[in-house]
C-alpha cells in the first residue's frame, strides 16, 4: 500500500511538473486568469517534524509565481492525496502555517482527492468559540470522481486527458473513455515524451479487461479511418515500448529538459525521484551532444 502511494505521488508530481499551467487551467479556471506563467520556479521538497505524532511529513508540490500585473511573489502549493486520511484539513493547515512562516508570502493550498470513491472531504480548517472565530483557513480542493469525464475530451487538455480514468463514470462507458483518450491524445500532438507520459499515467488508472478491450476494437469501426490509423501507430509504438518503461522513459526526458532549462540536481532529484546517478548520466548525455 505505502509502495502504490509513493507511486502514486510520483506520476502525480511528474504530470504537474511537466503540464503545471494545464493543470491549472483544466481545474481552476478562476485561478488561472490570474497567474502569470512566465514566472513559475519549482521549488525544493519541504521536510517538516510533526514533533505530537513522531513522524516526517513531506509537501508535495510547491510553485513560485507570480500574480498578472504584480511584482511580488506567491507560492501554490499542492498536495495529491490517494488514500482517505481523517483530519486532512488540520494537515493542510499544519503545512500552510509552516510554509507561510518559512517564506512569508502569500500561498494558494491546493488538496487533490483520487479516490476510487466519493467521500465527503472538508476544504477548512477552523478554530472557534462562542465568543469569536480566532481561525478560519480555507484551500482549494478537487475531487477527482466528483469530475464527470464528458466535460473534459471536448477541449483537449493533457493533465485531464491523464486522469479521465479517476473521474466519474459510468460501468458501461469505461471502453468509451479510452476511445476518447486516444483520439484526443492524437489531436494534442504532444512531443514523444510528454505523450508517453500522458499515456503510461492514463494506463496505469484506467486498465482494461480482455473482454473490454475487444470492445475497443469495435468501437474502431465506427472511427473515420485515418483518424484510426494515427491511433494505431500510436498503440503499437506504445506497445513495442511497454507502458512502464514509457513511463520511466518521458521521466528521463523530462528531466533532461529540466537540466537544459538550469534546474539543479537537487531540484531535479525532488521532482522527479531520479537518483543523483541517474541525472549525472542524464547530464553527461547532454554534454555529448
């Protein structure tokens, strides 16, 4: 369970990393029309002592930027969450008010929910007493399964396309949304490693039976045919790589790319859960040419 989490975190992080402005703008629109994306630095990986409890908690997400038209800094800060946990919002808080200590800015605390399952999540921390509200913390918070998949292949958006399997569905439409998936995935035309990342997270929520995927077949039949053969190349691509070395292998494209851009190792290493070893070589690749 703790391994599938740690998993979980890191495809997680990885999509958020490599798509943080779509992700923004597929979830929180109002949010987004705010930003300005041309200021946005990932920042290292906050360790904090929970000194009550005896263990180590590690945020997550953390983003530097900007709002439009403003020159002073924000932080947002996100936080998936695979696994029911009681009292999160008090864990939210715990985080903000460390976080705000720290780097005394202004911070956007976002709580990603993807459980197979609905559940009633709170999206406040509050103290309070007869005579008067001392505290009322509030964060943004998205539900995954209370998203309805339908309203996200209308507009192409790769973070949404990556998560359409932990979205809300219907039994009898789990074949139609992979059939969607691909033939939006076709028309975002993402360069190869964002599109095997994109894919490889798809397919690690969204698993079809044998039976299911003979359906998938057929669904291909009432598909214009060129449009079938740009899947087809794609699938059998996919298939010649494995889904799990695709994964691995936008990861490392992913950080090469950081590594272009000036990231440290160590921001790299955070993000990405690469091991020191492994960027250097990524690094002496580079180098070469």
């Amino acid at each position: 369970m703790i391994e599938a989490a740690l998993d979980h975190d890191r495809w997680f992080k990885e999509l958020i990393t490599t798509f943080f402005e779509e992700f923004i703008l597929a979830f929180f629109p109002d949010v987004y029309e705010h930003l300005d994306f041309q200021h946005v630095t990932f920042l290292n990986q906050e360790v904090f002592t929970d000194v009550i409890k005896g263990d180590k908690r590690t945020v997550d997400l953390l983003v530097e930027t900007k709002l439009k038209g403003k020159s002073s800094l924000i932080i947002i800060h996100i936080e998936p969450q695979s696994t029911y946990q009681k009292d999160f919002n008090d864990r939210m808080f715990i985080y903000f008010s460390r976080l705000y200590e720290k780097y005394r800015l202004s911070i956007v605390p976002i709580a990603i929910f993807s459980y197979d399952k609905v559940k009633s999540e709170k999206n406040s921390f509050t103290i309070d007493f007869p005579f008067k509200n001392v505290l009322s913390f509030q964060f943004f918070t998205l539900q995954l399964k209370q998203k309805n998949w339908r309203d996200f292949v209308k507009h192409p958006n790769p973070v949404a396309l990556a998560l359409l399997g932990k979205m809300g569905y219907e039994p009898e439409e789990k074949v139609r949304i992979k059939v969607e998936f691909l033939r939006m995935l076709v028309q975002l035309r993402l360069d190869p490693a964002r599109q095997t990342l994109v894919h490889g997270i798809f397919e690690k929520y969204h698993k079809l039976s044998v039976n299911e995927e003979q359906q998938l077949n057929d669904f291909f039949q009432h598909i214009p045919k060129d449009e079938v053969n740009h899947i087809m190349e794609l699938m059998t691509s996919w298939e010649k790589k494995g889904f799990d070395k695709g994964i691995e292998k936008g990861i490392e494209q992913v950080a090469k790319q950081m590594l272009l851009k000036g990231f440290t190792t160590k921001d790299i290493q955070d993000l990405t859960s690469l091991s020191v070893e492994e960027i250097e070589k990524l690094k002496a690749q580079l180098d070469k040419g």
